[in-house]
C-alpha cells in the first residue's frame, strides 16, 4: 500500500469518524460543564452557607482528583457499587433499575465524568466574576428599586459572563484535549481510533501527527468562535482579560 | 429663606415629604446612628456635614432603606417604610434616588442605557419611550453627545452628572447626594454643583451630605451637623456660620484651613 493510499483509504476515513465521536463526547460535556459551571459558581459566590459548602465539597473532590481516576471509577466503580446495592435491593423485591442505572455505558460514563469534571473548574471562574462584581454596582441597583432577581438579571448576569468568558472558554479548550481519555474506557473517538491504527499499520508518527492536527483544528475553531464572542461581548474598561 | 420654591409656604399643613423618625443603627457591634430625626418639605434643600466617620453616609442609607435602621421609622409622603414590610421595599426604594461619591454607574452598560435600564426592567416603560426618556436626561446634564459612551470613556465630572440623571430618571420625590463631588478633580467639581443648583432650582427636594459649605451656604434651606451618630446642631447656613462658638462654624473654618478654598 502507498502512502498516498493508507492516508486517503485508510487513515482519514478511521479519523474522521473518531473525530466524530470525539465531537459527541464534547459538545454535550461542554455545555453541561458550563451549565453545571454557571449554577454551582452562583451557589458558591451568592447562596446560602449550606449551600456553599455543598458546592465547595463538590469542587473540591473533582478539582483534587486526576480526571483518570474518577472516569475510572463512573466506568470500572459504579457497577461494584450496582452489585452490592442489588444484592440488598433484589431480596428486598425492587426492580432490577433501581441498581442497575449505576452500570454506565462507555459513552455515558464519559460524559457524565467530564461534566462534572469541566462543572468544577468552570464554577471557579463564575464565582471569581461573581464576586468580583463592584459592592458599588449592587448598591446602585437597590437604590433604584431594582428586586434581587431584576438585579441577577441586568447587572450580575451580563457583567459575570463578561469576566468569566475568558476562562470559561480555556476550560473548554482544555477539554477538547482531555477528552482522549475516552479511550480509556474503550471509546474509540480520535485518539482511540489513532491508537489502534497505529498499532495495527505499525506507523504510528504519521496516525499521531495527523491526530494531533485534528485536535490542533478543534482547537483552532474553538478559539476562533470564543474570540468572536468576547469581541461582541467587548465593553470599553471592563477590563476584560484578552484572548492571548 | 433662598432656594425654597413656591408652593410649598414654611408652616404648611400635612406631612412633610420626608421624616425619618428616631433611627438608630448598630453597625458591627457599634451604635453608629444614635436616635436621629430628620424632615424635609416638599422643594427643601438641606445639608449634612460633620467629621469622618460621624455616621452621614450611613444615615443617608436608612433613610433610603438601602440599610435597615434597627430603630426607628421612615415615612415617605406619610407611607411609613417599617409598615411597607420587606416586600414592598423595593417599591419604596424606587421613590427617591441616590447619588453616590464614586458614581457606581453600571459598567457594562452605556450612559443612555445606565439612565433607561431602571425605566425598562423596574418602571418596565418600554423601550422606546425609556430611550426616549433617558436622551432627555442626558439632554438635561448637558451630555446628549456622550449617550452612546461607556462609564470608562467618561470623565468623572460626566460620570455624576450621567448618574444624577439615571436617578432623575425614575422621578424620585426625594433626592440623596452623598459627598457628590469629593471623588472629583477640582476643575470638575463646577459642572456637578451646576446641576445640583439647578435641581434645587426647579425643586427638587433634597438631602446631600458635602463640604462644599460655599456652594451649600447660598442655596440650602438647612445645615445639619453631625458627630458620632447624632445630629448635634441644626439651623439655617447663614446663622450658624455667623455664630463663631458654633460646632458647624468651627468645623467649616477648619475645612477651609485644610482645603484652603474661601
Ligand atoms: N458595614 C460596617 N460595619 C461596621 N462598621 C461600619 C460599617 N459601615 C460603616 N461603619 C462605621 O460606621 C461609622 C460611620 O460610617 P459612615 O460611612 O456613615 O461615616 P461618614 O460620616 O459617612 O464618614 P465619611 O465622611 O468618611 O464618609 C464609621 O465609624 C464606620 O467605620
Ligand atoms: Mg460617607
């Protein structure tokens, strides 16, 4: 086989389709990261003190742990866990889903691990802009008989998205990289399938260095879209960080 | 008696459009507002000075209910403020406006959205009409021409003036100024007092805390001389400053030393 014929019969067609799953795994995670990111950020830096330390233990365990071992453990774990409560629910009469919704599928235990992982770091830049909202802009609100939801809407709302976009989008960028670790749960996305081509075609620089070009455009795109968006976004002196 | 305007003769009957009866305020374990009592009719323009710490500004945000007094009543047009209960503060919140020393306009937003935001989200005027509105305001502190600007592309002297006419905005009945021009450069502090004087011109009532005893003394009904969390001395500008044993006289003439204006 020629070269020209391994990339075009062989190598970009098995790439493009775990770019593809690739994407799946992204997408979701990415905006349920950012959502997560937003509610428990606004928990942490507004909620109540209960609250708050809920939130700070959530960030706390999935910021203080490698992404590895809690994707290990959603995947490899949780159906340990689903035996032991099955065999206290089954004698019990339950129905088998009672237990058996812990055992994820590859697809799902990805996603729910970089969520949760994404949730934790993007809370941090939320409740850093948050805060870092003036006690000036808040007082000038009530005075002009602005309710507390009025106030989160038109004042802490657009003023914390502003600030936080900057990192929220590098966490994002993150997790395009780090969602190779997929393959390690057997999900064949990009660097899944590079891995196994690699193996297989023994020319492993040429599937690597192509696979890195994928993530290289990923990335790219990502980029192009975050500063299309802080460019909107952008307000005379608000002093938000520049995409670098 | 300069500055009041008609329609509102010394002695009238009912209410006065603002009393704030005996409140106190304990702010970190410390009595900060000690039973103070404080009126002003319809178009009265009074003034609060007194040393640092003394408790102006804090009296200023009970009276407003941006902070709850832990004693003691305000009444807005005889609506008294304890009985609105906590829900219905915002609405009168919404009454009188606040002018603060550094601005606090909205960041993100630009001068003739700062002044329409309050119209649109808390009047929910629409937002034509708030837009509408808001030009005037700007018209009126002479800044039509820096509408689409944001707070950081003004200068502070803009920044007050785009601030006081936010609050105008929402027509208050009553109007605060806490230390208005102090965070200003001396060449802008000309072109706020401009439209404060004229404010208290076209009769708005109001109650400012500054030591611009010069402007005060020619156009406010009232000096109120506060120290540690009480009014100690009240009366008219031109005969507590003429009284030299008096604490206000004392005090202005000390500011004058320090500042070394008049
Ligand atoms: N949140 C707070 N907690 C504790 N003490 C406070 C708080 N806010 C204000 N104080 C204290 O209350 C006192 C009065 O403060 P206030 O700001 O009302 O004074 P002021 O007369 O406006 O002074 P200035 O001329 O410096 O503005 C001060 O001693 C201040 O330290
Ligand atoms: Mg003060």
């Amino acid at each position: 086989m020629d070269t020209w014929e391994f990339y075009t019969e062989k190598l970009i067609p098995a790439l493009n389709e775990g770019l593809w799953m690739s994407v799946l795994i992204i997408v979701p995670s990415a905006a349920l990261g950012v959502l997560i990111g937003v509610l428990a950020g606004a928990g942490r830096a507004a909620g109540p003190p209960w609250l708050r330390r809920v939130l700070d233990l959530y960030v706390s365990v999935f910021r203080g742990t490698p992404l590895v071992v809690q994707l290990t453990m959603w995947y490899y774990g949780l159906p340990g866990v689903s035996r032991f409560l099955g065999s206290i629910l089954g004698p019990m009469g339950l129905p088998e889903f009672t237990w058996r919704f812990l055992v994820l599928s590859p697809y799902v235990a990805s996603v729910v691990a970089f969520t949760l992982c994404s949730g934790a770091y993007q809370s941090e830049y939320i409740r850093g802009a948050i805060l870092s909202i003036r006690k000036g802009q808040f007082q000038a609100a009530k005075s002009l008989g602005f309710t507390d939801s009025q106030t989160f809407w038109s004042i802490t709302a657009p003023v914390a998205m502003r600030r936080a976009l900057h990192g929220c989008g590098n966490e994002i960028i993150y997790l395009i990289k780090y969602s190779s670790l997929a393959l390690l749960v057997t999900i064949q996305e990009l660097t899944g399938k590079s891995n196994a081509l690699a193996s297989f075609y023994f020319r492993p620089l040429e599937c690597y260095l192509l696979t890195a070009l994928y993530y290289l455009a990923l990335v790219s795109l990502a980029t192009f879209f975050l500063r299309w968006l802080e460019n909107r976004l952008r307000v005379p002196g608000m002093g938000m960080a520049k995409t670098g | 008696m300069t500055g009041r305007p008609e329609g509102s003769p010394p002695g009238a009957a009912g209410p006065p459009l603002m009393e704030a009866r005996n409140i106190t305020k304990i702010l970190g374990g410390k009595l900060i507002l000690d039973d103070v009592s404080l009126s002003l009719n319809r178009g009265e323009f009074k003034v609060l000075i007194g040393p640092s710490g003394s408790g102006k500004s804090t009296l200023l945000q009970c009276v407003h209910f941006l902070l709850i007094p832990d004693g003691g009543d305000v009444l807005l047009e005889g609506a008294s403020a304890v009985e609105m209960g906590h829900k219905n503060v915002c609405a009168f919140r919404r009454e009188i406006g606040m002018i603060f020393q550094d601005f606090n306009l909205f960041d993100h937003l630009t001068a003739r959205d700062n002044v329409a935001i309050a119209l649109r989200k808390v009047k929910k005027v629409p937002k034509a009409a708030a837009m509408a509105r808001a030009m005037g305001e700007l018209e009126r502190v002479g800044l039509a021409d820096k509408a689409g600007l944001y707070p950081a592309q003004l200068s502070g002297g803009q920044k007050q003036r785009v601030s006081i006419a936010r609050a105008m905005a929402m027509e208050p009945k009553l109007m605060l100024l806490d230390e208005p021009t102090s965070a200003l450069d001396p060449e802008l502090i000309g072109e706020v007092l401009n439209v404060i004087a004229n404010l208290a011109r076209g009769g708005m009532t109001m109650l400012m805390v500054t030591h611009q005893i010069g402007f005060a003394r020619h156009l406010v009904n009232e000096i109120n001389f506060m120290e540690d969390g009480r009014i100690i001395e009240r009366g008219h500008p031109e005969a507590l400053l003429a009284d030299p044993a008096s604490r206000t006289a004392t005090f202005c003439s000390r500011l004058s030393e320090l500042t070394g204006n008049q």
